[in-house]
C-alpha cells in the first residue's frame, strides 16, 4: 500500500509544492527550501523545506505522518489549501523513503517534537507508525533550523527518487539535480506568485520562499506589470457558480480572460523572455486554474481548443476554493482538474472572446505596416485597455534587430531547438556582444 502510494503523480516540484501548502496555511512568513547532494550515499543527501508558521503540538504532530490525518474543521485559517489529510506523506513519500518532520511552537524555549515516517520500517514490521525521537536523536539538518525560531521542518532522506541515476553521485546525477532544482524554483515562482507578491488578499501576509538561500522571484503568467496601452488588457470576466462539495449551497468560480502583450510591446526583450514561463511561450496560452490563490496547473486548453502560435496571447485565470474540489474532480497530487459540465458554456464564451482578442492583437503587427487611414484592427470585444499600436516594425516592412532577435527565438521554440539557440547566444555573447545587443539577447 504505502509502496503503491509512492506514485500517485507528483514530479519533485509539485511535491515540494504540497509540503509549502501547508506551511502556508499555517500562516509562515518564510519557507526556505534547501537540498544536499552529498558525494556518497547516506545521510549526506537530503531535501528540507522549513518554515516559521505557527506549527503543532507534539501530537499534532504525530499525526500528522498518519495518512488520511483528519483535518481541523475549526482551525483558524485565512487560507484553505488542503483537500485530503493526504499530502504531506504523499508528496514525501514520491521523493524519498524517510520523511521527517519536527515541530516547534514555544517561542521562548526550544522545545521541539522529531517525527520520522520510514517506509522500510513500515515494510518490514506491517505497522503505518510514526517514530518519536529526541531532539538529540534527530539528524541536525532537521532540528537546526528550529533552535533558533518555532516552526515545522520537514526534511526528506534517502532520496531514491530525486537520486535516480547510474551513479547517484556522478557528473550526470550532479548536473540532473541541479537541473531539477531549477525546475523547482520555476515552478514554486509560479504556483505561489500571488502569495509571494500579495496579491490574494490585503489581510494575507507575504510569503518568502527562498531556494538554497536565494530569493525566489514570483513569476505572474499575466505579467500584471506589463501596464499602460501596450500593457496586458483584461478582455472579459465572468462570475459562475458550481455546487459546494464541502457543505451545502453554491461555490463560486471566477473566470478572467487577458491578452498579454506582443513581443515589440513588451517592456522589454528581457520581460518577453521570462514572461514565457515554464512551459513557453506556446504552450503557455490557456487556463490557470488557481485553487485558493495558487496555481494547479497552468496552460493548455484543457480539450477545448488546441495551442496555435496566433493565439499564443490569450491566458486566462480561473479562480475557485476549497468549495469546488467535487466540481473540478481534484486529484490528490492537486496538478489536474477537469472544467465542470456546468459551466463549460460560459468558460467557452471567455475562450472565445478572448483568443479572438489575442489573435487580433498578435496579428496587428503584420498589419501595422501600412500608413494612414484605412480599416485598421478595432478594439478587442468586452471592456478594458485594449492593445494600442506600438513600436515594432517600421513603415514599410523593416523588422527591427530586437524584433528579429524575439522571431529567431520564438522560432527555436516551435522547433524545439531552444539548447541549441542558448548555446549560440552564449557563444555570440562572447565573441560579438554588439550583436547579441541589438538582437535582445
Ligand atoms: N508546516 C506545517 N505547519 C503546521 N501544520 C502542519 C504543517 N504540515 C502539516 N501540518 C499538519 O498536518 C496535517 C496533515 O498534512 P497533510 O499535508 O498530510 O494533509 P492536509 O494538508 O490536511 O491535506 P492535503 O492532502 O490536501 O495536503 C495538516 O492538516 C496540518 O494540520
Ligand atoms: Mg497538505
């Protein structure tokens, strides 16, 4: 059973991910993520997230390592981001076969609850327990961070799965995990961007959430900073309803469709590039579906369109809670929901004006070219700043270098060549800065 649960569907960032919701319902200000790649095998290797959150009791935390762990229905929270009582061993679990976590709620004194869930342990006895150790019994790496301040620690060891190579501790393993790592911090700089930037609610705090010890950037798939006339426009909104699955009446979802914009109206070359997101520009168009203010899964149509380069603009938010986990049919790794029957008509609507919208927009720049008057674009359909026209090319079909810079990448995006073109970039960079200057590179 437990063995069977280790792959229920997580990658290594959507497990850290799980374990940095609960921290952030436990109201933590900061969340440091940190990962050890030893040379040898054994303790050496480890994965930690830590926060200052309001954490547990010593039973509490017990209970917690226990799967299916009943959920507080009283608890104090302003943010609801668990769904089963599951995550936490779940997502660990994915990762590594020793979880262990450690509680600290005294401010003053350094009383601190070790806990370890250890599936080998389970296996050879047939018992589901949580091990209570001393603190003096515990591994540093999970203890330390708490001697100085309350919170939770939850440090995972024996991490087969991260370590999942020929030789665990070789140049292709070392080069893998970092690159893994760098996959986390994509992805945690997405999925808590509005946490990170406090953009949910005024009473929320901010949360930090550093990698290593580095600062993590939140990056919004709407570019919200990207404002003024060329910024993004909001296209059209809806307010829909689907049933409360936690109790009875309606839960309330809402949808708001954006045009981002082109890349010659972009703030800059730079802006454009990260702009693009983890999976791309292309296949970043579509849905985010943000349950609780953190995003589940971002881009693609979810079957009701496909992806197209003309329409690569249009992203649109989908925003729901707790409430609607029975309507979208939430997994238990919360990465794949699926669009309620109920609401489908009015999502398809936003869809389709907005990748109208989006498509007009992205077209304009072909034809901007011809001066004067004339049956120009109109405006985008429903409210908001529509897309103004621009720099870009000049009069006459002239491509700027910076416009040109952005097609070449684009282009390598659609081909798949992205490696290849960096490495050009590097090599240019080197030997003809004046180049990769004027092409935005
Ligand atoms: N960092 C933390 N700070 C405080 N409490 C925590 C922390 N991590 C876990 N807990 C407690 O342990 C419980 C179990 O966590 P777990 O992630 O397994 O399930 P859940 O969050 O309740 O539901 P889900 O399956 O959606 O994650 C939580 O409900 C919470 O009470
Ligand atoms: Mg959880």
């Amino acid at each position: 059973m437990t063995e069977s649960l280790r792959g229920v569907g997580y990658s290594l960032q959507s497990a850290i991910a799980d374990v940095i919701d609960n921290s952030i319902e436990a109201k933590a200000s900061n969340v440091d993520v940190c990962f050890q790649h030893g040379d040898r095998s054994g303790s050496s290797n480890w994965v930690r997230i830590a926060d200052d959150g309001r954490s547990m009791t010593a039973l509490r935390a017990t209970e917690a390592l226990r799967y299916g762990a009943e959920i507080e229905p009283d608890l104090d929270r302003d943010v609801y981001l668990s769904a089963f009582g599951f995550g936490l061993k779940t997502a660990s679990t994915s990762q590594c076969r020793k979880v262990w976590l450690a509680a600290r709620q005294h401010p003053d004194r350094a009383l601190i609850y070790p806990r370890l869930l250890d599936l080998d342990h389970m296996r050879d006895t047939g018992e589901w327990e949580t091990l209570e150790y001393k603190t003096a019994d515990a591994p540093e790496a999970l203890v330390g961070p708490l001697r100085e301040r309350p919170g939770t620690v939850v440090l995972w060891q024996e991490i087969d799965r991260i370590l999942d190579y020929a030789d665990p501790h070789g140049f292709n393993a070392k080069k893998g995990v970092d690159l893994k790592f760098q996959k986390v911090e994509e992805h945690l700089a997405m999925v808590f961007h509005r946490y990170m930037s406090r953009t949910t609610k005024p009473k929320h705090r901010k949360v930090t959430i550093t990698l290593n010890g580095r600062l993590i950037d939140p990056w919004d798939p709407f570019c919200l900073d990207e404002t003024g006339p060329e910024g993004t426009g909001v296209c059209r909104e809806a307010e829909l309803k689907v049933p409360n699955s936690r109790g009875s009446g309606m839960a309330p979802i809402k949808v708001v469709g954006y045009v981002l914009p082109r890349r010659d109206e972009f703030s800059s070359p730079e802006a454009w590039n990260r702009a693009a997101g983890p999976k791309k520009w292309n296949r970043s168009q579509g849905f985010y579906f943000y349950r609780g203010n953190r995003i589940i899964q971002n881009g693609g149509w979810s079957g009701v369109r496909t992806i197209d380069e003309h329409t690569k603009l249009a992203r649109i938010a989908v925003e729901f809670d707790h409430r609607a986990d029975g309507a979208f049919d939430i997994d238990i790794a919360k990465g794949r929901v699926t669009i309620p029957n109920d609401i489908k008509g009015s999502v398809e609507d936003v869809v389709d004006a907005v990748v109208e919208a989006a498509r007009r927009r992205y077209d304009r720049r072909a034809s901007r070219p011809s001066p004067g008057p004339g049956p120009g674009p109109g405006p985008g359909p429903g409210p908001g700043p529509g897309p103004g026209p621009g720099p870009g090319p000049s009069p006459g079909g002239d491509v700027t270098t910076a416009d040109a810079g952005s097609a070449v990448r684009d282009s390598a995006e659609r081909i798949n060549k992205e490696g290849d073109l960096d490495a050009i970039i590097k090599d240019l960079r080197e030997s003809r800065p004046d180049v990769t200057d004027a092409l935005g590179w």
